[in-house]
C-alpha cells in the first residue's frame, strides 16, 4: 500500500469524505510536507481503494453544482488500514535520499566544491528549523500526536546538522 493510500484511508476513517475535502484535509494538516502528493493522484488513489473494497462510494447530485461521490471506508478497509498503521508505527524505515548519493561519489568533486555544498545543506537545514521553531511557537492545540508531528522534523534536523557539522570538521 503506498503512502497515499494509506493517508486516504485515514482520513476516510474518521469521517466519510469526497475528492476535494480529502484534499483540504491533506493541506490544513500539512501531510504534503511529508509526502509528495498531488491533487490529480488523489483521485486514482480513491478509484483504487474502491475497486480493492477498502471504500466505497455513493453519488448525491447537487443543485446548480456537479454532482458529488462520497466515500466510506469498509470493514476490509478498517482491517487493512489497522495492519498498515501497526507495521508503519513499528518498524524503524529509511527514505530514499539523494542527500546520501550525492555524498556516496562526493569524491567525483574537489574537496573545496564539496565543502560549499555541505555547508549549503547546513545552512538550508538551519533556515528550516528555524521556520519550524516558529510554527511550534505558534502552535497551541494540545493534541500530543499533532505535536508530536511537528516537533519530529525539527529533531530529526537538529541530529542531521550536528552530524554534518561533524563531517564538515573532519574534512579540514
């Protein structure tokens, strides 16, 4: 099951959805700064996960407007969705990452070039924590999984810059 899938069956199992709320709900919760989704994908997703039976949809026609497709998740749905949730919450996982490519043959550059583009990187990292120590500050629900969600990058980038500072140091 892939990332979107499971994102959308999420947010259809806490209340039954159409196309563009599921799309709302993707931004105000800011799940793009996680995954790279985009609106076209939501629908194939959700045709998807209907002809698998994790949903299913109905029609309701609106006046003056296009009709709209309602979805629900289904008990297959529920199912698959809590053995996802359980193997994603349980297993530590790497992301693929050009970061680590670009260092695998950082030899292919000169030493001074590679310096710059390390010290790029931590200055980029530097410039997202502290966007993201502004948005914590402004942050007031009391919901610790959403916290918890929004301190995850800033701790994450606060062990990668120590650790780039670190290779920065060994390569002088």
């Amino acid at each position: 099951m892939t990332l979107l899938e499971m994102t959308i069956l999420g947010i259809v199992s806490e209340e039954s959805n159409h196309a563009y709320n599921i799309e709302k709900k993707i931004k105000g919760r800011k799940i793009r700064e996680r995954l790279n989704i985009g609106f076209s994908t939501i629908y194939a997703a959700l045709k998807k996960l209907e002809k698998l039976a994790y949903l299913e949809s109905s029609f309701a026609p609106q006046e003056s407007l296009p009709g709209r497709r309602t979805y629900s998740i289904t008990e297959k749905g529920k199912v698959v969705l809590t053995d996802e949730l359980k193997k994603a919450l349980s297993q530590p996982q790497r992301e693929q990452s050009t970061f680590e490519t670009g260092l695998e043959f950082g030899s292919f550059l000169s030493s001074e070039t590679l310096k710059e583009s390390l010290s790029l990187y931590e200055s980029e990292l530097s410039r997202l924590m502290q966007i993201k120590v502004r948005e914590i500050t402004d942050f007031h629900d009391l919901n610790p999984i959403k916290r918890a969600l929004l301190l995850r990058p800033l701790t994450l980038w606060q062990a990668e810059r120590k650790w780039i500072r670190e290779l920065m140091g060994l390569l002088k």
